[in-house]
C-alpha cells in the first residue's frame, strides 16, 4: 500500500518534563514509540511492571513445549492482556519469543522441565490445574465458570495435551467448535479460556 504508515504512540514530551520517578528521562527526550496503553506512556519499563504487579488476577497460564510450539509467543501476549499472574513454560526452556511481540517484557515466565514439576508447585501453591482440550469426558468451557484461583494449561499444536498434563489435571474443558478443523491451536484457545476467566471473576479494566 502506498502512503505514509502512521507511526505508534507519542514523540517527546512537550513542555515541562513531570519529576515523578516513573517517567524514563530517554522516553520524554525522544518520545514512546511503544506498544503500551496511555497510561504506561514515557514509563520506565521496572514502573510499568511494579503497576501491573498490583493488580495481576489470580490465575497462571501454562504450555507445553516439547516440539518447541510457535504458539506461545501468542500465549504470553495474551497472558499479558489478560493480565495473568505468570505464564509457566513447560520443558524446553527455549521459545520462540517474536509472537510475544516484546510483551515477555511485562509478564511473569517460569520454566518447569516436566509436568509433575508444575502440577507440584501448583499444589503447593493452592492452585487448581484446568486443562483446556477437546477430549473426551472434558466439560463446555461455554457452560462453566473456571476456578478463581487456578493454572490453565495448554498442549502442543496437534497432540493436545501430553498423558501426563492430563493425569495432572483436576477439571478438563473444551472449546466448543462447529467447523471441519479438529482443534484450534494453543494460541487462539489461551485468549477465549482466559477471557472466559475474565468474564466470571474479573471486574472493568481501569482507564
């Protein structure tokens, strides 16, 4: 397409520069071309996640990495809209960072090497494990209203959830779909299982 692209956020800061400690003198000076909400703009990064800090909600999203998915970029970037508490990555520590699209920046990401390991620290920490897959015996995500405090876990493009990501798991949900595709990928699922956790327990975001 032709035309000038409009550029994002702000350029430098104009007139008398605030003193509040949160602003990052280099950000007033040049400007915010970043992909952050008003309120966040000329921010430093360490402010930015001491104020999300405050208000995470009370559940963590978790996936399996064992064929080093493409998907997660996307989880954590949902994560982060969401405002999860942490996004756990389970197995392989290494993922593909680009569908985050910076936002890791902002979001809590614990490693785990097995399942066992997050569904014991889950335990520890009173945590419910929710697998999110089209299995059989799994209840309509449609119909139910997800524990407050609780760990949504998500499988591998393809397979789903692993064996032992289900024996972990304490409820099972599906996603109901209604085309020809089998599944929809961990990506897409994270955004509606956490927005269905939004909807039951979560109130207005702030302005």
């Amino acid at each position: 397409m032709g035309g000038d692209e409009l550029e994002v956020g702000v350029g430098p800061w104009v007139g008398d520069r605030p003193t509040d400690p949160r602003y990052d003198p280099e950000l007033l000076a040049s400007g915010d071309r970043r992909n952050v909400v008003d309120r966040y703009r000329y921010w430093r990064l360490e402010a930015v996640v001491a104020d999300l800090d405050r208000r995470r909600h009370d559940f963590h999203v978790a996936i399996e990495n064992w064929q080093h998915d493409f998907n997660i970029g996307t989880v954590v970037r949902n994560a982060n809209a969401f405002l999860a508490a942490q996004v756990h990555v389970v197995g392989r520590r290494r993922w593909n960072r680009r569908g985050a699209m910076v936002t890791d920046r902002y979001q809590h990401v614990r490693h785990h090497e097995t399942v066992d390991q997050l569904t014991a620290w889950a335990r520890e920490n009173d945590l419910v494990m929710v697998g999110i897959d089209n299995l059989p015996g799994a209840r309509p995500l449609e119909s139910a209203t997800l524990p407050r405090r609780c760990v949504l876990l998500f499988g591998q493009e393809g397979p789903g959830l692993s064996d032992a990501a289900r024996a972990g798991c304490e409820q099972m949900f599906s996603i109901a779909q209604y085309g020809s595709t089998r599944s929809i990928n961990a990506g897409v699922a994270s955004g509606i299982a956490m927005h269905a956790w939004i909807r039951s327990h979560a109130g207005p975001p702030p302005d």
